[in-house]
C-alpha cells in the first residue's frame, strides 16, 4: 500500500486539500489537538478535555468547505469551534474554579515547564484568582482566558468568537480590571519579586 506523504503548508492549504483528499485534514489534528487540549484542561479539566478537542475536529471537519481561506492560519477558527463547544460547560467551569478557588490543585499541564509556570502562578494567586475567574460573565473570561491560556492575538480572539477587535479589548480591559481588583490590585506574576 503506497501512502502519500503529509501535505506541509498553511492551514488553508491543508483544508483546501482535504476537499477531495480528506485525510489531509488530519495534519491539522496533529498540529493542534495538544494545543487545544491543554487549553480545555485548563478551563474544564482533563475530564471533558478529550471529548471537546475530539468534538472541535468533527465540527472543523464537517464545515471545513465554508472556511475561508483567506485566513491561512487556522487557529483562531478552530479556537471558536472549541469556544462554542465549551459554552455548554459553562456550569463545569463555574464549578471548577469555585473549587480552585477553595483548594487549589495542580492544573493539568503537559511539559515540565509548564507545570513550573502554572505551579508558581497558582500558589501565588491562590484561591483569589479561581474566585475572580469563576464570577467573570462567560464572553469576558472567554477573551481573557483565549489571550492568556490560548495564546491568540487580539485579532485571533476577534475571528475565534466573531466579534469586532474593540469588542475584544474592551472585555479583555474589564476582564483584567476585575481580576486585578478581586487580587487586591496586584499582579500575581510579581509577588515574590517585589
């Protein structure tokens, strides 16, 4: 049996092919399935983690003839899919960071430095940040959480949730102020260093 070669390149490009290759479309997979589920762990847990991921790829797949391929970076849209997924679990992760905020647990992180990060940002915030992230409206943590744990940029987040860039940084702003003040005007990124 003779297999082809994975097709490199841009993600539109990918999801170009797999219009008539379909097994194209399992390159985007491999480039970011860890990403996003790193990123659903963080939010909801290891727990539905895989599901949603698994859910995010059928849902990209299904619609990947109206993606617009304009975009040659499919993150931002794959990042939306998940977004919207995720909005059925809001209650799961209300809950989530109300018991954070009540006894704070490893996060669930892939790579060593990763735990490092998220260890020393979680015992310097403490229960305090889980509480402002829980009592956040859910569009604000979304951009919060899309910047902060996603690493999109601000025109990624405006793409993922399609919604103007001002509408991004004005919730950004008023996500940051209200953790801000929930950590009592400090940045738990700095404690320890002051």
């Amino acid at each position: 049996m003779i297999t082809q070669p994975a097709i490199q390149g841009a993600d539109a490009e990918l999801i170009s092919a797999s219009w008539s290759q379909p097994e194209a479309f399992a390159e985007l997979f491999d480039r970011y399935s860890a990403m996003l589920y790193r990123y659903v762990s963080k939010r909801l847990g290891p727990e539905p983690a895989e599901d949603l991921v698994g859910e995010t790829f059928l849902v990209a797949f299904s619609r990947r003839k109206s993606y617009d391929l304009g975009y040659p970076d499919a993150r931002p849209w794959l990042f939306g899919i998940l977004t919207r997924l995720m909005a059925r679990h809001h209650r799961t992760e209300a809950a989530r960071y109300r018991a954070l905020r009540r006894a704070p647990v490893d996060l669930d992180v892939e790579s060593p430095a990763d735990r490092v990060a998220a260890g020393a940002t979680a015992r310097a915030a403490g229960p305090a940040l889980a509480g402002a992230l829980a009592a956040l409206p859910a569009r604000d943590r979304d951009v919060l959480l899309l910047i902060a744990w996603g690493d999109l940029t601000y025109e990624e987040v405006a793409q993922a949730l399609d919604i103007p860039i001002g509408t991004v940084r004005s919730r950004l702003n008023r996500g940051r102020r209200k953790v801000r003040a929930a950590l009592g005007d400090t940045n738990p990124m700095l404690r320890g260093q002051e």
